[in-house]
C-alpha cells in the first residue's frame, strides 16, 4: 500500500450537492462503448452525470476501448437531510458510522449486481469489469465487488469506507478474494473521515486484498494528481 505523501494543498474538484435530479436522469448514461467495464457510482445528492468530466481527464489509452456506465442512485428519504428525498444509495442515519442501513446498502448492492450482469449480457467479460464510487457510491462498490461471485478487474473506492465490515469476512467470495482495490482519500475530509477511511483500507489488508492507497490534502474531493492516479491504475488492471 502506497500513495503521495505531500502536505501541499491539492487543487480539488468538488462534486456537485444535487439534492434533486431532472426526470430525464432516470437511467444509466454510458460513455463511450468499448470492450472494458468502468461502472461508477456517486455521492449523496448527485446523479449519473456527475462524473462524466473525468473521462478525458483520465487519459486512457485508446487501445483499452473502455466504455464508463454512470447509474443514478435512487430518490429516497435520508435522515440527515431531514427527511427529504434525495439521490441516495442508502439512508444515512448519523455522521460516523456507528448506525447503518443495512437493507438499503443491501438493495443497492443488488442493483449493482443487477448493472454488472446487464454488462456481461452485452458481451463484457466479468474479469474485465471495474466497480468505482464515490463517498456512498464508494461504500456500494466495495460492498458488492468483495461479494460478486465472478472475478471482477477491480474496485475502486474514493473518499468512502467499508461497509458492513462485520459481514465481509463471511459473505466475501473467493473469486475475488485477491481483487485490485484502489482506494484515496483527502486528509481533511469534513464528510468521512480519514481515519474512517484508514480504518478500513486496514480491515480489507488484514483479509489479505490488495490495497492501493492515495492520500491528499484536500477534504471530501477529487483532485488532479488522484485522477492521474486513477488513470494509470486502470491502464495496469485492464
């Protein structure tokens, strides 16, 4: 496990706090076809959109024809938000962890299934396949990549955490018992904490996963030199 060191603040992009979505982002957006898998989900508030700009910056090789799936997270009430509907993967009961929505982490991992099988129905290999959040979307991609009983290329997971944790150990599937996971985080993330976030890239190395590690001086965002990360970590796994 490794990743930039620098204190040096990071030029950040923010995603955007989309608390509602128009109707006409009621369904997945690909971007652009290709032999290779890249599903992405997003954090609390915003939608499928979201990620888009990231693509050309990612400056994948062309010959990895690598098509990008971003699926919207469903409208739901989340607790923190008073109660209002939002694009969230789950409810989000308090800051910190301690309370988790098990059925709804569950029911969205179910719909990720449900995404990558779409996927492999088109004609992509499962192994050539990447699940990417994050923050909630994050939390998704680990819980389902960790459980798909087909080896999956990789799972990358940003400003986020392990979910279930407790659960992992006993519903993990050897297919991917050994699956790249390329995790990154901002040390000054007012949203999920770094140590959240350490605690669990500790907990996936303790089960024996490869943990690529990033950390930035930034808060709950993605910065250029992260990208530049993410894109060489793809170009290696697919």
């Amino acid at each position: 496990m490794a990743g930039p060191q620098s204190r040096r603040k990071a030029q950040t992009w923010r995603w955007p706090r989309r608390a509602f979505a128009t109707p006409s982002a009621a369904r997945p957006r690909a971007h652009p076809s290709g032999r290779g898998g890249f599903n992405s989900d997003r954090p609390l508030g915003a939608d499928g959109h979201d990620f888009e700009p990231v693509v050309p910056a990612l400056r994948l090789p062309a010959r990895l024809a690598v098509r990008f799936v971003f699926p919207h997270a469903p409208l739901r009430p989340v607790t923190i938000n008073m109660g209002m509907a939002m694009r969230a993967w789950f409810d989000i009961v308090e800051l910190g962890g301690r309370r988790q929505d098990e059925a709804g982490i569950r029911a969205s991992q179910a719909l990720l299934e449900a995404l990558v099988a779409r996927e492999c129905e088109r004609g992509i290999a499962a192994q050539r396949i990447v699940l990417a959040g994050f923050s909630q979307g994050g939390a998704i991609a680990l819980q389902t990549g960790l459980r798909h009983p087909r080896r999956l290329a990789g799972v990358m997971a940003l400003s986020t955490w392990l979910p279930l944790a407790d659960t992992l150990a006993a519903e993990r599937e050897a297919a991917n018992a050994d699956v790249p996971i390329f995790m990154a985080h901002g040390r000054d993330d007012e949203m999920v904490g770094i140590e959240r976030a350490r605690q669990s890239r500790d907990a996936l190395a303790t089960l024996g996963y490869p943990v690529e590690w990033h950390e930035y001086p930034m808060g709950h965002a993605v910065c250029p030199q992260e990208i530049e990360a993410i894109g060489a970590w793809l170009a290696r796994i697919l």
